[in-house]
C-alpha cells in the first residue's frame, strides 16, 4: 500500500522509541498511567481499569463506521481493546470496558495484528481505549516498525488522559482522537465515575494539539496528522454541549476537526439515570449543531 506520508515514528531514532518503551513499562508495577494515579502492581492487584500487565483485544480489522478521513477506500485498522479507565453508566462497548471481553495475548501477537491491518490495505492503526495498555502498544510497536510498520496512528481515548501518558507518546502517535465529554466535572462524577473530567480532558487536549496541530489530509481526504475531537450530545445536555465547543473554538487550534455526535443510546445502566433513559431528540441536536456553526468549528461533514 502506497503511504505518502511518512509517521511519526519512523522519524525517531530506534535507541528514543525503546527509551519509551522502558519508561512507559516502569508503570506496570507501578501504574500511574491515567490520572487515577492508583500506583498499583498491576502483576498483582487490580487498579481502577481493571486490566492487567497483559494486553486484552477484543476484536481488530478495518472498520469503516469512524469519520470519512479515517476510513477512506480500505477502513481503518481498529484495534479495540478491553477495559477502561471510565465506568461511563450509559457505555454502548460495556462487555469490552467493563467486562474486559476479548483475548490476552502478548505484545509480539499484538505487532503481528498492528503488520495484519497494514496488509488488509487500511489507512491507519487505530487503538480505541488505548491508554492502559500505553507499555504494551509502545513495546509491540517497537517490534511491529522493525518488521515493516509504517501505518498512521490513531490514539482514540475517551479524554482522561494524563500529561506525563502523552509525553511518551511525543514523536509516535500521529492522529489524536479523543472524547470530550462533559464541560461540568459534575458530570463525569455521575455518569463516568471520573472526578475533575473537564480540567483533565482540557490539558489533554491542549497537549494534543501542541503535538500534532489541527487535522491534515492528503490528496486523497486521508488524514495522517493531527487532532479530531468527537462529542457525543447528551439528553438535556444543551448547555453543558455549549461549554465543550466554546473550550474546543477558543483554546484549540482553528483547524481541528469536531465531530459532534448525535447517536446516544441509554445503553448499560443508563436507565437508572432518569435525565438520560431517553435517546436525543432532534431539536436538541439541531440546536447543538446551530451553536457549532456560528462558531465556525472545523464539523465533520
């Protein structure tokens, strides 16, 4: 498969990426990954995500239900792995990021899938819940550019992200696609169990956007750089939805791309939450998308 653009980390000297991959394994035995900062032995005890020293995958292959840059002719080479660092009550994957669905396998096994997206012809690897298994997707990574690697990659989280992650992920991780999903740390609280939400996500974002810019597009519409911010709508959530877009419009370069999400579903638990037990109407979305408009957001088609 023709790659025009070169990734990120083919431009690092190999002795750099196997710097990271020390450094990020040290949080094995004592994560402080995400900013739950459990610092536990993750070879013995459980921290707040749940996972292991071992890499879960729940399932892999090109996918092509993610925004039209991503997916392009060939799909994007997803990677979903299981848990997470959120306990998000209305979760639509909740067998992966509660029930930790899929297989352990090593991190040799999990290059070998990384060189099996690339020969399905995708466009980009795509790690959807990447953080807690930073150690292992930077050590596979190691061995997959050694045999050949040189897709694209994708870091699609849910925006609890820790500063010191992303550091080590300076100089690897090509595309940013983080969630952004409340602007009221109230929220993140109740339906996420995460506390301080938006002042983790909105660093994480200004990191990311320091790193990569705004999202670049080939000749083709592909993308192969930069940051894409998705927001799902919420029941009732006008005004929180108003908080996020203003953040993204005024701290965040022009040119990143929104995609403002209308697909909420009360999945999982979210009956319990009366607010939220029903799906998103269509004025709601629409006003939500009136307010992005004006203010001139880059919105996926």
């Amino acid at each position: 498969m023709e790659v025009s653009y070169e990734p990120n980390y083919l431009k690092l000297k190999n002795i750099l990426l196997k710097e990271k991959v020390i450094k990020a394994k040290k949080h094995l035995t004592e994560c402080n990954l995400c900013p739950h900062m459990c610092g536990i032995n993750r070879q013995k005890v459980l921290g707040v995500c749940r996972a292991t020293d071992r890499v879960v995958v729940s399932s892999f292959g090109p996918h092509f239900g993610e925004e039209a840059p991503l997916v392009g002719k060939n799909g994007s080479g997803t990677i979903f792995f299981g848990y997470c660092n959120m306990q998000c009550v209305f979760c639509q994957n909740c067998e992966l990021s509660f029930g930790g669905e899929g297989e352990v396998i090593t991190n040799e096994d999990l290059a070998q899938v990384m060189l099996k997206l690339q020969k399905y012809r995708c466009h980009n690897i795509n790690f959807v819940t990447p953080t807690h298994f930073v150690p292992n997707i930077l050590e596979a990574l190691l061995i997959a550019v050694e045999k050949g690697l040189r897709l694209p990659l994708v870091y699609n989280c849910g925006g609890y992200e820790k500063i010191e992650t992303l550091y080590l992920l300076e100089g690897v991780i090509d595309i940013y696609m983080p969630d952004f999903k409340y602007h009221l740390a109230e929220l993140g609280q109740k339906y996420s169990k995460v506390k301080d939400y938006p002042d983790k996500v909105k660093k994480a974002l200004k990191e990311m956007d320091r790193q990569v810019g705004g999202l670049k597009l080939d000749e083709k519409g592909i993308a192969y750089r930069g940051l894409l911010i998705r927001h799902l709508m919420m029941p009732g959530g006008l005004e929180d939805t108003k908080g996020v877009l203003t953040f993204i419009k005024k701290e965040l370069s022009p040119d990143c791309l929104v995609n403002l999400m209308d697909q909420y579903s009360p999945s999982h638990q979210a009956y319990k939450y009366e607010e939220i037990s029903r799906r998103l109407s269509t004025n709601e979305y629409k006003d939500g998308l009136l307010f992005a408009k004006a203010l001139g957001l880059r919105l996926v088609d």
